[in-house]
C-alpha cells in the first residue's frame, strides 16, 4: 500500500490546523471562508482515502472478496490491506454514511423556504435562531420575547437576520455533513459556527449604528437565560459567548489577511487537485458500477 495515499489526507490536515490558527485574526468573513475551504479539503481527502482502503480490504476478504473480484483492477489494489486498517476505514465510512443522512434529516426538519414575519415558539426558554433556507425567517422563543425589551430585540433580530441575509446555514450543513463523515472534522465546525456568530454579531453592530456595547451587552444576558437552540441552526446564544463578548468590546486591528488567504487558499487547492488524483480510483469503480 502506496504512502502517498495518505498524503491529501494529510496536506489537509496541515491546512486546516493553519486555518484554525488564523481564524480570530482576520474579519469573520474571511475566517468563515477559510474555514469552510479547510473542511472541503479534508472531506475531499478523506472521503476517497477511507473508501480505497475500505473497498481494497472488502477485495481481499475470504468468499466476500471472491464476489469483488471484478472491481480489484478499478481499485488498482493487487495487495492486501492491512486488516485492521481496511476494517476501520469500512466501518468508519459506513456510520458516516448514516449519520450524513441523519443531518440532512435534521436540516430539512428546520428548512424554510417561504419568507415572512419572525415566527413565535411558544416555549420558556430563551433561544433565536434563523430558519435555513431561502426564505430567511427567523425563529423566537416566547420566554426570549417576554424577558427582552425593545432595544434588545433589535439587536437579536439583526443578528439572525444577518445569519439569513449571508446564508449561513450553507455552511452549517457543509460543516454538519464533514463532521457526519470524517468524525475529527467536529474541531474544524465548532471554529466555523464559532465565526459564523462573530459575523453576525459585526452584522448586528451595523444594523444598529455601531453601538457594540449594546450588542455585547444583549449577547451576555441572553446568554445568561434557558435554552439552547437546535445543533443545525445558526442562533444568537451560540458557541463562544465570552470570546464574543471580548471581541465586541475589545476588537483587535486584523492584519496580514491577503498573506493568510493567499497562502490558505493555495494550499486548499493544492489539497484539492491531489484528492481528485486519488480519487479516480473511485470514480472508476463507480462507472464500473454504474455500467453493468
């Protein structure tokens, strides 16, 4: 088994790593998209990776392997796998699988594609979040209406709308279906939906003047309340409400962004172009299957 099978694999490690390096040093929309370039690497190395070896070790197996014999020239595996390494990938890419079409589930639950005015949930805890989809409506708990006054309000509906206007939800489920996949991508979505709420909260900032202190006033006190929203939305008291708070109130000068995306974006690339060499192994086996 070639070494150089692992070695998308691993530039797409070395990218994201980068990538979670920067993430707070360059603006939120910067950061949302290196990240979510970062996740799309590693997917796109990984994905084929665990499916050579998974299939070169299905190839191999006593009286199975035997009904797999006409696709070990499309895989290019005339070796063994190493069985606990093929077993792995197997595994790992089959829960994948079902957990990907778990996350599609939970995203079409919540999907909106009809606009209009906030809808009400009548619950006590507090929670807002946007709707995914086109419409871009957004969600409001009862109990978060009651305890907020106006100038609160305001700023939650500007946050979520800005979630809704830049379609951060796309992302979400990007993230949500890598980390479904490729189970360590889990760190890579925390750092994005980490970004996606700083760029709302830059968002909220706007819409109301300018006044960040108002903003991370209302973020640490609805963070304080009951409740927390679904995994697959994108809502006010999500990750990172310290860090977020700080930011507002103490933002940092954001330097070298052309140098950091430059050198990510190259390397994303790269990644890109070595996973699509690997993985005509699969493409092959996929004509092969899908022509007979």
């Amino acid at each position: 088994m070639s070494a150089g099978l692992f070695l998308p694999l691993l530039s797409a490690v070395g990218i994201a790593l980068l990538s979670t390096a920067v993430h707070r040093r360059v603006r939120p929309q910067l950061s949302a998209a290196l990240l979510t370039g970062a996740i799309l690497g590693v997917v796109a190395a990984a994905v084929p990776t665990m499916a050579v070896l998974a299939f070169g070790f299905l190839v191999h197996l006593p009286y199975l392997g035997d009904g797999f014999e006409w696709c070990r020239l499309v895989l290019g595996f005339h070796a063994s796998v190493n069985p606990w390494l093929g077993g792995a990938a197997t595994v790992a890419l089959s829960l994948g699988i079902i957990r990907a079409g778990r996350s599609v589930r939970a995203w079409r639950q919540h999907r909106c594609a009809e606009s209009g005015a906030p809808a009400l949930v009548d619950s006590d805890d507090w929670f807002a979040y946007s709707l995914p989809g086109p419409g871009g409506r957004v969600a409001l708990s009862a109990g978060l209406i009651d305890a907020l006054d106006g100038d609160e309000l305001e700023v939650v509906l500007a946050h979520e709308r800005g979630h809704a206007a830049h379609r951060h939800d796309r992302h979400l489920l990007v993230a949500e279906l890598a980390a479904a996949l490729v189970p360590p991508v889990e760190w890579l979505r925390r750092r994005l939906r980490f970004t996606l709420e700083r760029w709302a909260d830059e968002v909220a900032v706007t819409a109301i003047g300018g006044d960040r202190e108002r903003v991370a006033f209302t973020l640490a006190r609805v963070a304080l309340g009951p409740g927390e929203a679904p995994r697959t939305v994108a809502a006010f008291n999500g990750l990172g409400v310290a860090a977020r708070v700080d930011a507002l109130l103490r933002p940092k000068p954001l330097r070298n962004e052309g140098i950091w995306s430059s050198t990510i974006g190259v390397g994303v690339m790269a990644v890109a172009v070595a996973a699509a060499v690997q993985a005509h192994h699969v493409v092959g086996l996929l004509v092969t299957l899908c022509s007979g």
